[in-house]
C-alpha cells in the first residue's frame, strides 16, 4: 500500500521530500489554471493538485486512481514526476487527505 500526504501550497519541500522518500505527495498548487485547456484538451477546474511521486509509484497510484501512465508529467531537477489533477478528482483526494 502506498502512503499518501496531503501538502498546503508553502509545503512544497516538504512534499518533494516525502515523493523522494516513496511517498505520494498529493500537494495544493495555484488554482491560477481554472478555466484553461489541459494538454489532453480537457478543462482544468478549481483545485488545482499536483500528486507527485517516484515513477514506478505513482504510475501504480496512477492505475488505482484511473489515470493513464502517459500523463505523467516527467522528471526535472528531481527524481519525482507528477500527474495535474484538478476539478472534482482534486477535491475527492482533499477531502480524503486534508487533517481535519
């Protein structure tokens, strides 16, 4: 079983660490993209999330979750990748994560 996190917007080093560590950083980003055009060409609504992870990890979060491996946004500077996530998708993983 993968261990989930959630992570609040300042929390970025945070949530890198724990993805590096194995984890799945599921982390708020700026809802600055509501309203545009994804690259697949869906519309990304409010949240916006990055769920972030070692490859080999979050591509099986990735197919528990319903999302498709070529989506995977790639590796930079680091050694995670991460899915945008955005709309009700988002909410449902904030709801479920968030501490109370």
């Amino acid at each position: 079983m993968l261990e989930e996190r959630y992570f609040e917007r300042r929390q970025i080093r945070e949530a890198i660490a724990f993805a590096e560590a194995g984890g799945i950083a599921v982390h708020r980003n700026f809802d600055a993209y509501d309203g545009r055009r994804s690259p697949r060409g869906v519309r990304m609504q409010r949240p916006f999330l990055h769920v972030i992870g070692l490859r080999p990890q979050l591509e099986a979060w990735g197919r528990r979750s319903g999302l498709r491996p070529e989506w995977i946004q790639p590796e930079k500077r680091r050694r995670v990748a991460h899915y945008d996530v955005f709309g009700p998708f988002a909410q449902t993983l904030i709801d479920r994560l968030r501490q109370p």
